[in-house]
C-alpha cells in the first residue's frame, strides 16, 4: 500500500475510534480535539517508519493513538514477513539455498 493511502486510512481509523470513544465517554471532548489537532501536525508523513515513530510519540499522551501504533506495527511487521517468506520461496525455487537461509536470518533478527 502506498504511504498516502495508508496514512488515510490511519486517519479514518483515528476518526473512528474517536467517535467511539467519545461515545463511550472513554475520551473527554476536548482531549479528542486536542487529539484530532496533534495528529494533524505530525503530517506529513515520509515513509512507513515515520508513521510509527510519529504514532507511537502520540501514543505517549493519547491511548487511542496507542491503539492505533499497535494496529499498524503489527500490519507492518505482517507485511515484511510476507516479504521475506516470499523472497525466502524465490531463492529456492532458483536452488539458491544460502540467499534462502540468508533471508530468513534477516527476519528472525528484525532486519530488513
């Protein structure tokens, strides 16, 4: 997903937890403002590591924002496995067994 369509959709989830939140009093109105404003000032976003670093800097006063670090860490993370399994696959279908190994030491220590 490219970063600008993923940052949307950051932000409608952001909104929606919002709502729900205020409807469940779990958020002050003016907290969720406060909340709302801070998250528009971390725009723009560069690349999917500014994303998190911004969210989980947010996080730190803002549970929801927290939540939403979490959402995307583990998308993230999900992501660049599949990756890795799916360059991990290509090495041995071409009988490159070490880039194979090499690849899935790459994952296991959270490089990339």
């Amino acid at each position: 997903m490219d970063i600008q369509q993923e940052v949307e959709e950051v932000k409608k989830e952001l909104v929606e937890l919002i709502i729900k939140h205020l409807r469940e009093k779990k958020i002050p109105v003016d907290k969720a403002k406060k909340l709302a404003e801070a998250f528009l000032k971390i725009l723009p976003i560069n690349d999917q590591q500014d994303l998190l670093d911004k969210l989980k800097n947010l996080g730190v006063d803002y549970q929801e924002a927290k939540e939403i670090y979490v959402d995307e860490l583990k998308k993230i993370s999900e992501e660049r496995r599949d990756q890795t399994l799916s360059q991990m696959r290509d090495h041995i279908k071409q009988g490159n067994i070490d880039k194979a190994i090499e690849a899935a030491r790459m994952i296991n220590s959270g490089a990339q």
